[in-house]
C-alpha cells in the first residue's frame, strides 16, 4: 500500500530544474521503518509527494521501492509483482509477533532435521490460505491491526489466498535455518515461518528478513539510507533513480497524436480503431494501459473498454502537465 501521497503541482516551467518524477530504490537497513525512509527522500529530494509501494517492518532490511511526484498516483501498476525473500527462522519457539521482536508465548525442543522441516515446507507452497498477523497493516473493522495489537487486543481475521511459488533452503544450523522465498505481494513470512513451526510441532519465528527482488525491481542499484543522508541528491537520483516513462515501461501503451493528447488532457476518452484496440487489453483495469505521446512520454493511465468491433481508451490519471488550462485532473 502507497502511503502518504500527496497531490503533486506541475513540473517547473522550461529553464528550470527538471522534476524528479518516477521511482527511487533504497536499500532500508533494520531499526528504521519504512515511513522513516519516506521522511529522509522528502527531505533530500524537497517533494512533499513521497511513498513507498509495500512496508518492510522496522526490524527487516531490503528493498524499498520510493514513489516521487506522480508515480504516486500510479502505485497499483508496480505493486501486483512477485517478492524475492531471503531470511533466517528460529525453530524452537513462538512469539506474539511471529518474529524474535516479540514476547515469547512457548518454546520447544528441537527434535526434527532437515528432511523433516524440507517435507513439511511442501504444505506452504503453490496456494496457500493464510492468516494474517496481528502486527499486519491489514484493516479490520476500518482499524489496522497492528494499532490494535498494541492495545493488547485480537481479533478474528480471515484467511486470505497468497501464492508462494518456491520456497528454497539454503543453509541449517538448526534451531537455526536459512531460507529464500518467492512469493506473491501480501503474503506474511513471519506467518509461513510460524505455521510451518506449528505443523512441525516446534514453533518457528522469523529471526531476520531481507527483501532482495519486488518484481520487476531488485538492489543492483539501490541507494542506502546513509548514501541518501550524505550524497547529493542528483548523484542517489542517478544511481537509484527510474524515470516515470521507463518505470511505467511494464504497461502495454497506447501512442496519441497532438489531437488525441489534447482531448486526454480535457479528460476526454480517446475512441480507436479495432486495429488499435486489438493490440491492448479490454477491460484490465483503470491503469492497465499507459498513455504516450508520439516521442514517448508518459501522459497518464486508462484502461480499454469494448465498444462494438472497436474499443475506446478511457483516462483514469492525467498527468499535471497534460491537463488543460481549466480542466480538473482526472
């Protein structure tokens, strides 16, 4: 989830310094939280429009994909993509939080082995149901959960459909295991680390964890926190930095002529030929297609609606600077 996104003015007008718009990858270190991150890039990039695209929890590290300016308003396009895992699970014990941050509520000898606990992972892969955590952002009753976790309530939730598509063990010097996971965006690790303790009958809680891959981003050009505190901000945007056109390259897009452009700006929808709409897909989404003018550049997201043989291309984000003089953003 995006947060702390604000409405973005237009870009300075020519002459001035170019905007920062579009992603920036931070490699977050433990004991800082992800809306920390947030408040250090606005600080150093001076853009009140900041958020990150998925919390890591303070304890984690990783990667921390940042939103500038109107890639904001674009969070659902990056947000759907697989997450590389890398993390070490102590078996042996419960905690409150599924995590060694938490009160131990149990623990157990360790009387299982490496085959025992690659046997058991089997369960955890493909679709999995899964529970999520008290400390989780997810809202029950319009509250997180993680608020009311620190009132020292708990509450019913129900189990939500996740997809782990492998689940790979490195190393063990048990109670100690090192392990990689892939795995579909809102799944919890610390849950599949206490299940599978559950299933073994040992308790398992996550020890560390580290985000190395949110599709299609990884941290061969990450910037740290320290690097983003001390560097100029130029040099972390040029090292971290991915321009809002070839961020939102992972869209399939519609090209306009100044024509077309214009009516976008008004808000308008843009009718096409069923040549044209039969290279785009129908009915994806409000921001399954990215709109570009004929050198590129990104104008907005929309989606494609069947119109008879045809289809027309519907805005849902305009972007500040195509939107016309009197015309509200879409």
């Amino acid at each position: 989830m995006i947060e702390d996104a604000t409405r973005t003015p237009a870009p300075a007008a020519a002459g001035a310094a170019a905007p920062r718009l579009g992603l920036l990858i931070v490699d977050k270190p433990g004991g800082m939280t992800s809306h920390d991150v947030i408040d250090i890039v606005r600080r150093r990039f001076r853009e009140r429009a900041a958020g990150h695209l998925g919390t890591l929890d303070p304890a984690a590290t990783g990667l921390l994909a940042v939103a500038l300016g109107p890639a904001t308003r674009c969070a659902s396009v990056w947000q759907g993509g697989e997450k590389t895992y890398d993390a070490v699970l102590r078996f042996g014990i419960a905690t409150t939080t599924q995590d060694m941050t938490g009160e131990v509520t149990g623990t157990w000898p360790v009387a299982i082995d490496a085959a025992a606990i690659r046997a058991a992972t089997s369960a955890f892969t493909g679709d999995v149901m899964q529970v999520p955590p008290m400390v989780s952002a997810v809202r029950v009753g319009g509250e997180r959960l993680y608020r009311l976790a620190r009132r020292g309530i708990t509450v019913d939730r129900d189990p939500r459909p996740v997809h782990v598509a492998s689940w790979d063990w490195l190393a063990f010097d048990l109670p100690l295991a090192r392990f990689r996971v892939r795995c579909s965006g809102g799944t919890y690790v610390r849950t599949l680390a206490h299940d599978l303790g559950a299933a073994l009958g040992c308790g398992a809680a996550l020890e560390s964890l580290r985000r190395s891959r949110s599709e299609p981003f990884d941290l061969a050009r990450a910037v740290t926190t320290r690097e983003l505190q001390t560097l100029d901000p130029e040099d972390c945007w040029e090292r971290a930095g991915i321009p809002l056109d070839r961020a939102l390259g992972v869209l399939p897009a519609l090209a306009l002529d100044a024509a077309e452009t214009l009516t976008l700006g008004c808000g308008g929808a843009i009718p096409l030929t069923a040549a044209r709409a039969a290279a785009l897909p129908l009915g994806a989404g409000p921001r399954s297609i990215v709109f570009r003018d004929l050198g590129g550049a990104a104008l907005g997201l929309g989606e494609v609606a069947a119109d008879g043989g045809a289809g027309t291309a519907r805005p849902q984000v305009v972007f500040p600077w195509v939107v016309r003089d009197g015309r509200p953003e879409v």
